[in-house]
C-alpha cells in the first residue's frame, strides 16, 4: 500500500456523507429517473443579489495588486467589517485584530486546534458530532472524547464535565447543530461555561469553548442564536459564509477570539501562524473583498424555513418520530426500525439518499439535509412514506 | 501560556519572511521615505489581460450553482483543462482523475504529504530549503531531514542518497528553487531518480519524489522548466497559478500525480480525503472556473528577466558573488563580510529589506526577491553599493 497508513484507515471508515454523494453523482448519470438527495449540506439557493452586485463590483474593479497576498491574517478592511458585525451581534468590542479570514469554517477549525492543541491533548465533542471533527482533531495529534447529548440532543454540561480530565485543553460545540438542528439554548451554554469557569481554577490554563457555528444565521422562531461569547470568556467561533451567503464552494470563513479571552494577542499570533503553516496562508483575495461588503446580507430564510415545516409535518404524519429543529438547515428522525443503515439502504433502492446516524456516532437515526429544492422534497415524500411502512 | 506548546515553541523562531514582511509594513508606515522591499515573493506584477477576461467573465455569469460545493478534487472541467495542458508539457498521458484542484500550492504540499507520510516517517529535503517546508513536514508527524545541495545550488544526488534510510518516505525538491533560483537540470534530476528506483528494489513501497513548482513556468535562457515526471515514475507534482498568473492572494493550485506513479488511483483518493479533511475541503470555486479558461496565459516573462539582468550585472559589478539564476524571481548572492544576519540588519537600517540565508538554513547568504517594480530596484542599487563596502 503506497499512502499513509493513517489515512488508509480513515479512507476505509472514510465518511459516509461524501461516499453517498459520490453515489448521488452516479445515480444522476445513469438515465434512470431523478434523484432526491438530501445527503449534504449543499444549498440549491443561489446568494442573495447583493452579493452578486457585490462580486461584481470586486470583479471588474481595475485598480492594480488586488491578488496579492496580504497579511494571513487577511485584509484589514474586511476583518474591520467582520468586527463591526461581530460588535453589533454580540454587544461586545471586537476588534480586527481578534478576526483571522479563513478558507471557510473547516479551516477556521483546523487554523484553531493547530494553534491551541498538542499532541496528546483532550478535545470534548459533543455525540451526535459533524463527522469531520474526529480527523480535524486527530489532524494535529488530538484525542477526540465524547460526550452524550441529551435526549432532546441539547448540550449536557453534566456529561460535559464528566469527561473533562487534565488533558482537556478545549470544548468544541457545534451550534445550531450539524446533524440535529437542534439550536442550544443561552441558558444551556451558559452553563457549560459556569461549569469550565469552575474548572479553570484548578488549571494552569483555562480550557478553550470553540464554537462551530456556519450555521449562526440560519435560526427560526427566535431571533439571534445564542452564543458563546455570552457564556464564557476563552471563547473562540470559527465560521463561514457557506451557508448565510450560500457560497460554501468558495471558501470563505472567519475564525474569531472573544475580546475577553485571556491573552487573546497571543492566541491571535498563533492562529495567524497555523493558517500560514497549515498551507492555507491566506483566506481566498477576491471573496475577502466581496464579503467585506456584504457582512448583513443574508440568503432567504424563508426558503428553508418552509421546507423545514413541510418536512417536518408531512414526515410526523406517516408516523416518523421527528423533532421540530430552530436551526440549520437538517432533520434527525428516529430510523423506523431502529436499523439506521438498513433504512438508508432502502431509501437508495428507491433514489433518496440520507445518511444513517451511524456516520455521526449515532446509531438508530438518519439526517435529512433540507437545502433542496421543492420538486425534491415532493417527489421524495412518497418514497418515506413507503419506506416507514417497509 | 495558553496556546499549543509546539506552536509557541515555532513562533520564537518563526519565519524570518513574514517577520521582515511585517516589519516593512510598519516602515512603510512610518513617513520615512520609501521602502525597498525585497524580502517576500508577492509580485508587483498584475495578471495577463486575458486572466481579467475571463475573471470578468465567470463573474458576470449567472446561471445558478455557481459557488456550490463540487468534488473534493475539484470541477471536472477544471482538473481536464489542467491535465491537457500538462500532457502536453510533459509529454505523458494526464487524466483529470490524476489532478486534485487545491489551496494553492502551499496546499497541495500539505495535502500530499498527509497523503503519504504517517508520523515518524522521513522526508529529504534540499539546503537551502523554503521556509515552510520544516512546518509542512512536521504538521503531518513527518521528520524533515536536510540534505546539501551542490555548492552552485543544484541538487546532489549523492547527498540526497546518503541521507535516506528505511523510514523515508519522500524526497521533497523544489525547482525552480526558492530562495536561490536555480533551475536543476534534467541530467540531475534524472540521476537523482535512478538512485531512487535502485532503492526501491530493496523496499515493500517505493520512495514518492514531490516536486513543489510554482516556479515552473517561470524560467529564463531555456524552453521549459525540467521535471520530475521525465525522471521518475513515482511522482507529484504541487504547483499554483500564484506566479505564472501573478494571483497569489487567491490560493488557487493543483496536485498532478504522474501517470506512472504506482497505484495512482489510490494515491489521488487519499489526496482527495486529505484536501478535505485538513479543512480546505475544496480550492475556490470561482478561480476554478477562471484557471480553467487560461491555463496557457502567462504572466509577461520579460519584465522578470529584465530585472533579473539588471540587479545581477549590477550586484556583480559591485562586488558581490552573484550566480546567475534561470528561474523564480530570487537572487541568493554571498553575504559581504560572511555574516548574513549582520549584513542584512545593515540593509535593513539603510531602509532596504532582504532576508537572510540562515532563514533557508544557509547562512552567509541572502536573498533578494525581485517581483518589485523598476523603481524599487533603481532605488536601492546605491544602499547595495553602500553596504557592500562596510
């Protein structure tokens, strides 16, 4: 075997989520009929038409140098509007220089643990878990420890702190949640943070909260998404535009560190080194300049909240056991059965794929991905209605 | 100290690049005067007209899914525009499934050698060395280890040889050369990759031979830039459209695997888990339509070698030990008096920023980058006169 050991392993375990939309791709060219893929969280929603006007602005703008490099860390102009953003947000002072531009969320992540982890150092995730974060942690020498959601897949600050030993050097939740929806509550993480503040006083340094929040902005019946930065102050969020802006193809993404963060300079320093490092070097140029411009833009809410509610009420009524999320854009039922890979499995016999619990630690449930369009969700209604029957 | 040890522990000694780049930000800042700013590869030079074409024109474009993720590895339009453009180059039979689009070039590194090392294998790497090569090795458990070049900079397949043991994996070169802009030429690389096929009759895997070129295109006084897929079948090449377009800030690069490399398909599926699981998850959507279109455009050739020209008969009739480069936009001539940090302290307070040999792990040298504009240049002749007779 020529690759890496490490990596021939994971690519045999490898991720159910892109194994099912390579077979999306595959069932697509093969004649035989549509398909409804709810498999990933690639919005058929185009941007919203500032941002176009915004791309184009950037685009035919002739002055010189604009695709250069610029500090890692990003142009200063569009970490300056991420801040403004950030301040209105959250009622706190950021400033730029707590904004590092990044190749989307997924890099903000992996810019983060590089910059806070060592080998060996415990990073708390929560179960069901974005199935990306056990390689992004074990990317840099980390040990990924779960820790149980509660039934209603809330954060459990009690599980939480049940699994926090000395090698804990960071929290990492995903909020609104990747693959529940389910969007936690202030109260909630509030106490998780009571909970790591009590700890800190028994460590040398504190433990990191690290929010992964793409989702920030796509919250409904409530009006901003609870936060982090409320709750604790060694907080840091990475983010992107990938769902807000829905342009998740370019890469576009911003790590921030909490105002309140101790040595925040120092925190700022090493994620602007690992971003370098990591071979990112730098958040794409011309997408910086775009987003700069459209930090309160926001794509049509109203698009997902309307197929959250269909789904949910049409699902309920063939009998499905379903959640009513306020977040993201997912649904995580209860496989009829209790066999999530089984169910999946039929669902593909009959062209609608999902994926199975299992790929996020959680066996008995699958995860709709609702960022379709309509024709996709009538068409694939008959499908789970017959497969809850099978 | 909050953060990650390991990174702590780098950045005391971090990159002396970035580390002049930041402080020529700060003396540009000062109202001093100019600053002559020699110390980082980010050209002055705009992209071809033909490159703002087609940015102009995928930008105007408005069919829907246009900022969508596609495939890890990138549009399939994309990767067959780059494997045309290399079968041709190369002379060997390139399929898009060989390319895997990435964050550049920096990205491509990070992405094959996470592909290909597990922790404690060895990768070979030549002195003078990029930078970030150390930071590369090792973010993937890798342990760099140096071997010499030829003392005119071209590789040394000897010292390359004597340097490999059982638990190399790689061998890592990087031509056109950063810092010193050596070309290497065919017959070396040739007989670097003899040697290596004769080891691996000894071996259950062959040794992978990278070639990090995003110089490629980029070389004076010859026709095309010698490879590694003439001289080795085991065989990657990293390479971004940083330089030979002039868009560095943009981040867009690719991985060619060569159509001899043993199990080439293997070893483009664990780069294309890599590429998304170390966060980049894919190279920017709209470059990749733009790349697409100009893979034959060409920065304008000329002005680099006119520069080149200029600063080494200029140097030389200085005193200066100048070799005479034939690609990249680096000079790397002896450092007066021997000591390289010294010498470039002495540019630096005469406002002239170049970075020191020590930086590359070859002290006693400096290198100067000359993407700069004429004026620039012109500039700073006489503080290279003043300093040369200190």
């Amino acid at each position: 075997m020529p690759i890496s050991k490490k990596v021939s392993t994971y690519l045999e375990s490898a991720s159910w989520i892109r194994k099912l939309f390579e077979a999306g791709n595959k069932m697509r060219q093969d004649g035989q009929g549509p398909v409804y893929d709810f498999s990933i969280g690639n919005p058929d929603l185009d941007p919203p038409p500032k941002f176009k006007e915004a791309l184009k602005e950037v685009a035919l703008d002739q002055r010189p140098g604009q695709h250069k490099y610029m500090a890692n860390v990003g142009y200063l102009e569009t970490r300056q509007a991420v801040a403004t953003s950030l301040s209105k947000d959250f009622h706190l002072p950021f400033v730029p220089e707590q904004i590092i531009m990044t190749v989307g969320a997924g890099g903000a992540m992996n810019t983060a643990l590089k910059a806070l982890i060592d080998p060996g150092d415990e990073v708390i995730i929560v179960v069901p878990y974005f199935v990306e974060y056990k390689f992004y942690i074990e990317n840099h020498g980390g040990v990924p420890v779960m820790a149980a959601a509660t039934p209603g897949f809330d954060l459990d600050p009690d599980a939480i702190e049940r699994k926090i030993t000395e090698n804990t050097r960071v929290v990492l939740i995903n909020n609104p949640n990747n693959p529940t929806g389910v969007v936690y509550p202030q109260e909630t993480i509030d106490q998780l943070g009571a909970r790591l503040e009590l700890h800190n006083k028994h460590r040398d340094r504190p433990i990191f909260l690290i929010d992964d929040a793409p989702y920030r902005k796509l919250v409904y019946d409530m009006d901003t998404c609870p936060s982090v930065f409320h709750a604790y102050p060694h907080a840091l969020m990475g983010t992107s535009h990938s769902k807000d802006l829905g342009i998740p193809g370019e890469r576009i993404g911003f790590l921030a560190i909490s105002p309140q963060c101790v040595d925040w300079q120092r925190v700022a320093a090493a994620a602007a080194f690992t971003n370098r490092t990591l071979g990112f070097v730098n958040a794409p140029a011309l997408m910086q300049r775009v987003v700069a411009k459209v930090q309160e833009e926001l794509i049509d809410l109203e698009w997902y909240r309307r197929k959250r509610d269909r789904l949910v009420a049409a699902l309920s009524r063939m009998g499905y056991n379903v959640p009513h999320p306020k977040g993201a854009f997912y649904i995580f039922p209860k496989a009829p059965g209790g066999d999530d890979i089984a169910f999946i499995e039929a669902l593909q016999r009959m062209r609608v794929l999902a994926v199975p619990g299992t790929g996020f630690g959680m066996p008995g449930y699958f995860r709709i991905s609702y960022c379709v369009n309509d024709d996709i969700i009538e068409g694939a209604l008959p499908v789970f209605e017959k497969a809850r029957k099978m």
